[in-house]
C-alpha cells in the first residue's frame, strides 16, 4: 500500500489531532504516502482531498479539534454520494483510508469498505458510547473538563448554601456524568441508564443537610429526561425541570449550569494523546498489512480490532459498580 487517506466524521473530539499525527507519521515511517480528506465526507464527495507529511502534522499533538475540520453529510447517505467519494478517493491515489468519528462515521466507512476500498475506523467522541472498546478519543479530556467546572462551581455552591445542578454531552449515555460525578464527588448522578425517582434525590439532599451538609453538586446527564418518578428517559435537556422539582419539593435555593459544548473543546489529555497515537499508528499497520473493515480500540488496555459489522450489532455497557461506589460515597 502506497498511499492512505484519513478523514475526521462528526462530532470534533480533544485528541482527533494526534490521531491524525499519528497516522501520517506511521504512514511515512513505512515509505507511505498519506492524504488528508478536509470536511469529513462533504469533502470526500466534493473532492477536498489534500498531501499531508510529516511536517504538516508537526505541532498539532497538543491541540482541540481537527486540523482537517468536519462536516455533516446527507448526501454521502446516498449511492450516488458515496459512489463519487470512492472516485474522489481512487483518483487521489489512496488505497486505504481511516475514518476517525463515532457510529455515524462508521456506517460511512462500512459503506466504503463494502464498496472497495480498505477502511479502519478509530473511535473518537466525548460520549464513549462506542462499544468494542473501553474508551473513546476525546473521552477523558471531557471528563477532566467537567471535573474542574465541578470544582469552580463546588467553590461557590460552599460560599451561597446551594443546589447546584450541573448538565453535561453525552447523548443517551452517562459515561461522562458518571465519571466525572465520582471523581468530582457529586452528591448525585442522574444517567439514562439507570432509574431513579427525584423524591429519593430530594430525600437524600434534605438527610445530607441534617447531616451538616450546606451544599450539594447534582450532575445529570443530558439524556436523562422523561417521567423523573420512574426516571423513563427522553432526548430532552432536563437540568432546569430538575433544579425546579428540587426547589419545589426541598425548598432549598437551587442554581443551574449547563456545559454545552465547552466539553468538546480544550487541549487533549495525556491519556487522549496517548490512545490516539496507539490507535492512529496501528490503523495504517493494520492498512498495510492488506486488513481492512475493522475499528481498532483499546480493551484492558490492549489494542484490539473488531469487524465494523459488530460495533452495530453491539451496545455499549456502563460500569455500574462505579454507580454504586459513588452512591456511597456521597452517602456520608
């Protein structure tokens, strides 16, 4: 294999730069070429193919985002779309190409793969909802993120006696609510997969105040919504209808922050700059040793390569027992 493209799909992801870093220069270290796609599959179909090298990729490890930017494409959903991105691709000279995104991006490259081209997917979005491995790029950098909001806000939740009810990304998934609720010691943690009833949670925060407690941190997660009683979830931003039911029910002085999409931003982690580099760099080995089709993740700390097939076919599983552990720890 003389020449491998890459390409960044959907949601940017703190980490998604030395990915790319990675896969250039691994590219060249085997006397590869390597093309970057601008625009994710918008620039694909529209032919924003560009030479990428090692020095082009020089300072970038460090940096939010991608340097290659990203787009949403319905028309890369069509044949017609995804027929003129394989032309696109084949007269650029590329005979492989990693895609870096989440689910999304991943049926495009199966549908590449299908197609004739060897593709390699590496996950990479702040929501780790992506199964087949136990963490995504851009994962621990959002979590961190939300850690030291926590901490900021844990500052002046002391100063005022309050409720602080704090939302956080992550789709349908509470994986970044969770870790960042029991490495930020929340006092509460609302995630999709889990029920629970806000009456407890108003219990829990008038038992904590009679314990001495004059403040507490309540992290939800942005797909938690629905019926709060049987905790039925719904894609519906719930951190006000919380703080109010709260207030309501407690009387307690509640203050909502909603973190938006300061989650996705901000120089990646050590740990995020390490998982890319592993993953980017055995993408091309994986490309070069003729294997295409494939996501390659890290599982117990391995890297592991699992057909794109079965990344749809599978669910991605939250740790429970870190649910647990954090409910008693906020219990005291």
């Amino acid at each position: 294999m003389k020449t491998i493209a890459v390409v960044t799909s959907g949601g940017d992801a703190p980490g998604m730069n030395a990915a790319i870093r990675a896969i250039v220069r691994t590219a060249g270290y085997y006397q590869a070429n390597a093309l970057g796609v601008m625009r994710g599959y918008h620039g694909l179909i529209h032919d924003e193919i560009i030479e990428l090298n090692p020095r082009s990729v020089a300072d970038i490890i460090h940096r939010g985002g991608t340097i290659l930017k990203s787009a949403r494409s319905e028309e890369f959903k069509t044949p017609e779309g995804q027929a003129r991105a394989l032309d696109n691709l084949r007269r650029a000279g590329a005979e492989g190409l990693v895609v870096i995104g989440g689910d999304g991006s991943f049926r495009g490259a199966l549908c590449l793969q299908e197609a004739g081209i060897n593709v390699v997917g590496i996950p990479a979005t702040i929501d780790n909802d992506i199964p087949c491995t136990d963490f995504s790029i851009g994962f621990d950098t959002a979590v961190n993120t939300v850690i030291e909001v926590i901490n900021k806000i844990r500052d002046t939740a002391t100063s005022h006696e309050r409720i602080y009810v704090v939302e956080v990304m992550g789709r349908n998934s509470g994986h970044i609510a969770l870790y960042a609720g029991l490495a930020g010691g929340a006092e509460t943690i609302l995630i999709p997969e889990v029920e629970f009833s806000l009456d407890e949670v108003c219990e829990r925060l008038i038992s904590g105040y009679k314990l001495g407690k004059a403040h507490s941190i309540v992290l939800v997660a942005e797909g938690v919504g629905g019926d709060f009683k049987t905790g039925r979830s719904i894609n519906e931003s719930s951190a006000f209808r919380v703080a109010n039911y709260v207030r309501e029910k407690t009387g307690f002085e509640t203050r909502v922050t909603v973190l938006g999409h300061i989650q996705r931003g901000g120089n990646p982690s050590a740990n995020d700059r390490i998982l890319a580099s592993r993953l980017g760099a055995r993408a091309v080995e994986m490309l070069m040793e003729g294997r295409g089709g494939y996501m390659v993740g890290v599982i117990n700390n391995k890297i592991e390569a699992t057909p794109l097939e079965e990344i749809f076919q599978r669910e991605k599983t939250l740790d429970l027992e870190f649910y647990r552990l954090a409910h008693i720890l906020a219990s005291q």
